[in-house]
C-alpha cells in the first residue's frame, strides 16, 4: 500500500460511538463491526485528507511507538476494510 494514499471511509460507511457497549462501531449498509480502540483510533484519521504516512506518524507519535511497528498494523487493517469495501483509498491531493 502506498504512503501517499489517502484513505477514507466508503460512502455509506460510518464511524459511530456505541453509547450501549461504550466502544465504536463501522457502520455499513450489510451490517456493522465493533471496533476495538486501536482501529476506532485509526478511521478517526482516514478523512481522506491525510495521506496513508500522515495516518501512520500521527499514531507513532501519540502511542509513542516506532513508525514501521505501526505502518504494518495500520496497512494490514486498512487492507482487509478496503477488500470489504469498507474504506475507499484515494489518490492524489486532499479534497478541496
């Protein structure tokens, strides 16, 4: 997966609070996925406007963990959510 991608959620996919289970959840239109607080954290960051390495370091740094330790689980998740069509990976500059 590329540094330079921007990833976001898919269109009608959304990230939400789960006010009963106090996590977060992806909600799509087949079913929805309780998140854990590691992935909650990542979509938090997937806005499409920062880039897939924006996404990385700014996890590195707030956990204070080293940034390849963090890019192979990031890439990993945002992988198997995009082969579901759960996140979308764009290219190119942020939307305006």
């Amino acid at each position: 997966m590329e540094p330079s991608l921007r990833p976001r959620l898919a269109t009608r996919t959304r990230l939400r609070s789960d006010e009963v289970g106090g996590g977060s959840v992806l909600l799509y239109p087949e079913g929805l996925l309780a998140l854990n607080a590691t992935a909650a954290a990542i979509l938090e960051l997937c806005d499409a406007r920062r880039t897939l390495a924006e996404v990385v370091a700014t996890l590195a740094d707030r956990h204070g963990v080293p940034a390849d330790l963090v890019a192979r689980d990031v890439v990993e998740f945002l992988g198997r959510l995009h082969a579901r069509g759960l996140v979308a990976l764009e290219q190119g500059g942020p939307p305006s």
